[in-house]
C-alpha cells in the first residue's frame, strides 16, 4: 500500500534465471503473471546441465552443455565469446521444464500438443555495447513442436517450433532486416525453425558440411524483392526455460492471418493450402481444386486459359516460379509451398507464398525447371500449352534477370 515501503522479498539474481511474479491480496483478483528472463552471456558459454539433476531430453549423446569445440577452439576467430550471444535479438520460452522436456513435455510428444509459456524478445537493436536499450517485449502464449517428417526421432537434435500469442502481438519484429521495414507489426503467431536438412547438428556429413543458415530466408527475401509475399525472417538466439537451445531462424508462416495482413481484408476471407491438394490450412480445397481441375483442360485453348487466369495471379505464379528455379529447390513443389486466394472478392486469385525451401544453392547441376510434381509447377507445365503464357513468361524473365533486375547479380 506503501510505494515506500521495503519489498516483502528480495530475490538475489546472480546467473542466468527466468523470474515469474504474481501480486496477491486477500480480497482482491490476483495480477497478471509477470516474467523477466535475466541471462548472464559469460555463464550460457559454460552451460552444462548443473542442477538439472541427470535429465535429458530423450536422445542419447549430449545433452545441455555447450559444444567444446565452439567455446574452446583453438582460434580466437572462431570460438564462441560473451558478445556473440548479443549480436541478434534473444527470444527466452518460459514453462515448466517436464512441460517441455518432461514425460509427456512437447518434446517428447511431437506436434499438436501446445503448452502455455512466456515469450520475450530482447535486445531487438542487437546490440552487444547495450542489449537492454532498446525494449523488446513480453507476452503470454503457447509453444507446440511443428516439422512433418523432421519431428520423426531422431533425424535432427532440434525441432521447429510454433509460437502462438493469446493476444495478436503488435511489435516491429523484423524491423532492420531485408525487406523487415515492410513487414506487418501484427502477428497471431510465428515459427522458430530448426530446419532438417544442410545444417551443423545433422548426423549425415553430406548435410552438416553444406550448413548455411541463409538458406530458407534467402528465396523469401527475392520473392519479397520482385513482389512477394514471402515471410520475413531473422535469426535469434532461443532459450528455453533459461537453457541456451541455439541460433534459429524465426518467421512468418504465410497462413490466413499473414494474408489478410499483406493482401487486405480478414483472415475468414482466404482459403489456404499447403504442400498438397489436401492439406487445407484455413477455408476449404473448394476453390483450389476447382483452380487445378480448370488447368487439366487444353491449354491451348484461349478460352480454357482464360477461365484459369480469372482464378490464378499468374504473373505472380511465374515471379514465384522464376524464384525457386534461380535458387535449385530440389524439394518443392511436390511439397513446401503455401498458396492463398481471397474468396469474397471479385478478383481475387490464388498466390503463392516462399515456404520451406532448404534445399536451394547446394549445386550448380540442380536444375527443377522441368518439374510438374504439384503447385505452382503442376499449373506451369499445363499451361506452357498457351502461346500467351509463353510470351509473358519470357517477359517475366526480361524484367527480372536483365537490366538490373530482382534476379540479376549485384558485381
């Protein structure tokens, strides 16, 4: 009652410690649940599981300690020192450990099983001088593993992960980043993506050996940088109940909700699909398969081309097409690709949408231009039939791989 009264408790912080707080009063609705995640870089470089008293997380081999070959290696270059987990942003899950790590935990579990947590994002400005200057933020939410066939044990050590907000966030997240300055402040949910394939914790040295965490992001950011939309994206450090759980991209899921924020309108005004004609993310295949059933006809037949370009952005399709092409993705499109239609406009048409493409820039040799698995390629090779998507194909190519062009080489 007192603002100078002395505090009730004093708590001493001196490492890393996720602090959560609630105010009580006989008579009186209990406050909001707030969390502070207090992490002490020089302490995360010597992790190693104290206290955890033997837990593990259902894999043998390492656990929770840092990699010795990171923090120790012989070259000043290359070893990992205090500032380096300060030159991105942090996001820091807070749960209960089993709740993650435990019996039944969301580890363990695999998708669809979603826990409440506390979310923070700090040191938004990456600043390793003052991570605290600029404010991040901090609000409920749920967690869920997310990843198809990579949450099969154990392909990869790391699994994706989805974050869910109990309120939609309004916060700049991908402020600072390739095409970020464009993106939404809104978002009902993101992904913090572990990724399968080509990076460092996969056990097959063919992938390990080509780990690049540019990848995923870089397709998005040339589909953004000809027209988009793609999810923006950005690396952060993830903690996990104040464990350092590694480097992660973190971004955008291209659902109703990202639609409805880049195209306009509301998230009940889109259907969207996923990988394959049946994988509904949000509405219904209605549309989609009315959209796929039109393009079996003769293409070559002006009329049946034109009753599919009424329901297709089709010089959005080959700018998407044209990207994934550039960039090899030797696992699409018969998988990881998102489209979206606004169905409660007259023009609305079907897009597409940069998804999971980890596969690319792996060799020169990589050549899809001639796949028709499914998506966008699918459409494509029905059709090539019509002289009049030939001729703005090539013009598409004109526009982007020549005179300085989204697609043309920066010398």
């Amino acid at each position: 009652e007192n603002p100078t009264s002395p505090p009730l408790a004093t708590v001493l912080i001196r490492s890393t410690t996720c602090l959560r707080v609630i105010g009580t009063k006989p008579g009186f609705e209990p406050t909001n649940v707030d969390t502070h995640t207090y992490i002490f870089p020089a302490h995360v470089l010597q992790q190693d599981g104290a206290g955890l008293g033997g837990r593990n997380w259902g894999h043998s081999g390492r656990e929770w300690d840092m990699d010795p070959e990171v923090v120790n290696h012989a070259s000043l270059e290359s070893r990992a020192v205090a500032d380096d987990l300060m030159e991105i942003p942090t996001i820091s899950l807070v749960l209960p450990f089993d709740d993650f790590f435990g019996v039944g935990g969301i580890y363990i579990s695999g998708e669809s099983v979603e826990k409440n947590c506390s979310i923070e994002y700090l040191n938004p400005d990456q600043s390793p001088a003052n991570p605290n200057a600029a404010k991040g933020f901090q609000v409920e939410g749920t967690v869920q593993i997310v990843g198809g066939s990579s949450t099969g044990r154990w392909k990869s050590n790391k699994l994706s992960m989805r974050l869910k907000f109990d309120s939609d966030l309004r916060y700049p997240v991908f402020n600072g980043t390739i095409h970020g300055d464009d993106a939404t402040r809104r978002f009902d949910t993101l992904v913090i993506d572990a990724r399968l394939n080509n990076v460092w914790t996969h056990p097959s040295s063919g992938q390990n050996i080509l780990a690049q965490y540019t990848r995923d992001q870089f397709p998005a950011n040339l589909q953004n940088a000809i027209g988009g939309p793609a999810p923006h994206g950005r690396p952060v450090h993830v903690y996990i109940s104040g464990i350092y759980w590694g480097v992660f991209p973190m971004h955008e899921r291209p659902d109703d909700n990202f639609n409805a924020e880049y195209q306009g309108g509301d998230n009940d005004d889109y259907d969207v699909m996923k990988h394959r004609d049946s994988t509904v993310v949000h509405g219904s295949a209605t549309n989609w398969n009315r959209l796929t059933n039109l393009s079996s006809q003769d293409m070559s037949d002006q009329s049946n081309y034109d009753e599919v370009i009424r329901r297709l952005d089709v010089k959005q399709m080959i700018d998407y097409l044209l990207v994934n092409f550039y960039c090899g993705n030797t696992d699409w499109s018969h998988q990881n690709w998102y489209a979206s239609f606004n169905k409660v406009i007259p023009d609305g048409r079907w897009r597409f949408h940069s998804w999971d493409p980890e596969h690319v820039l792996k060799g020169t040799g990589d050549n899809v231009t001639g796949d028709s698995r499914g998506g966008a390629t699918r459409l494509h090779s029905r059709l090539k039939a019509n002289p009049e998507y030939r001729l703005l194909f090539a013009d598409r190519i004109q526009k982007h791989f020549f005179n300085d062009g989204g697609l043309t080489p920066v010398v």
